[in-house]
C-alpha cells in the first residue's frame, strides 16, 4: 500500500504547478484546517497539486512530503542560489545590521541572491549577512555539527526550523545540510544506511518507537525531545535507561550512514 504522506491523492490532483515557500515557516497539514505533519521553510520548492478555499495541496520537493499549507504562504517558483548556513538570520532593510530587521530565516532557508555588497547580499526579503549564506552548491560535510546549530531549540510536534523542531525534523535538517537525502519522519527514516553492530560511531543514528538520534560520539547523542522540550545533548546510555524507564521501549534500530 502507498504511503499517503509522499503519495498524491489523485482524486487531489487538478494540476502541477511549481511554486516557493514565500513566508520564513509554513505548517504542512494532513487537511485544511488540520493537525501540522511537517514544516517547510522559506525559499522550499514544492509542487502545486490543487488550490481551494485558501489552501493549497502540495508535495514538497525536499522529500516528497504531501500535505496542505495556506495558499498566501506560496509564491512564484524562484531558483535559489543561496542557502542560509547559521542557526538564524535576518533580513535587514539596508545592507547595514543597524537598519531595520524586517524578519527572521531559520537555518536550511534558501533565497536567491540578486547582488552584493562587501557584508550583505540582497534579496527579495531585504539584506542577509554573506556570513550567514552559502551557495546552494556548497553543501556541509558533517550532520553532527549541522544539528548543533539547534541547541537549546524548543521542541515542537512537527516542526522543521530554528524555532521549533522535533526529533525527525532534526535529523533531517542536518542530513540535507549535508546533501543526504532524508525522508521527513522517523519511521522512514529507519531505513536509512545500513545496520550498525553495538559500537556507536559519530552520525550513526539511534532509533526507538516513534523517535530518532543522532550519535555524536561513542558516549554521546544529540536528539529534539519532549522530556527536555528542546534539543540537547544526552549520554547514549542514559538516554536509553530514561526512554525506557518512561514506557517507550528499547532501542529499535542502530544504522549508520
């Protein structure tokens, strides 16, 4: 049976237009009106498959996610060229860091740059520090030190962005930074890489019922989590005791990249 969350309905389909994320976050919803399943995030490119009543049903390019996001949350198709690499940015109104902000992208935004200056680049949003953008092309090389960026982040069901994020959305944030696809929730997720013995390596990844880690050292994880409500950095051999302890279960799959 297809999986309806990277499976168009096609009783839905009544076009394929390509557009992008025109706001910094957007929820990506089951239904109109419904629970939030994912995020995607300014300058994300997705696929148009049907507009009604403000809402349109989209597949996002990054992972083949489907779901419905608010249609004034979508503009025309841009081609991006940078991709932002901080935790956060903003867009300032001048290239000057004492202008106006006018508001704020969370790591993994792309936007495309039509001209710079020696600090900022400008774009449709305004003026983005050039510290804080790589080119599309230039991709990261460690997901470890991707998912540092999100420290201390809230957590939020669901949630793909510097300002709430889950364990899922996590892993995938640092995984695409580095240009390994990865699919949006833990249990695809699960079939990533291949089966790892007992011995934790940097980027392995650690999976239990319904959540996801990222091993950063042999003694070491770092996962989004409802127990802390934020990302953080936890033992691997306390994190397994508490998860257990609390009526999750044991570890269900150790892959590694």
């Amino acid at each position: 049976m297809s999986d309806p969350r990277l499976t168009p309905d096609p009783a839905r389909i009544t076009k394929h237009e390509k557009a992008s994320v025109a706001y910094p976050v957007a929820d990506l919803r089951r239904a109109p009106n419904g629970v939030r399943d994912r995020q995607v995030l300014y300058g994300d490119l997705v696929t148009v498959l049907n507009d009604a009543e403000g809402w349109s049903y989209v597949q996002a390019a990054k992972d083949g996610y489907c779901g419905y996001v608010v249609s004034e949350m979508l503009g025309p198709f841009v081609t991006p060229t940078h991709i932002v690499n901080a935790p956060a940015t903003h867009a300032y109104d001048q290239a000057s860091f004492k202008s106006a902000d006018r508001l704020s992208l969370s790591h993994n935004s792309r936007v495309e740059v039509i001209a710079q200056t020696d600090r900022f680049a400008q774009t449709q949003l305004g003026f983005v520090p050039l510290v804080h953008l790589s080119p599309v092309q230039k991709t990261a090389s460690d997901p470890a030190s991707v998912a540092r960026h999100y420290l201390g982040t809230p957590y939020l069901w669901g949630g793909n962005s510097r300002w709430g994020i889950d364990c899922s959305g996590l892993v995938q944030a640092a995984l695409l930074a580095c240009a390994i696809p990865c699919p949006g929730d833990s249990d695809m997720q699960e079939k990533l890489g291949q089966e790892a013995d007992g011995t934790y390596q940097r980027n392995d990844l650690l999976f239990w019922k319904g959540h996801v880690a990222l091993v950063t050292d042999a003694e070491t994880l770092i996962h989004a989590n409802a127990s802390a409500m934020a990302t953080v950095y936890e033992p691997i051999k306390a994190a397994i005791k508490r998860i257990s302890d609390q009526g999750d279960g044991p570890v269900t799959a150790h892959r590694r990249l």
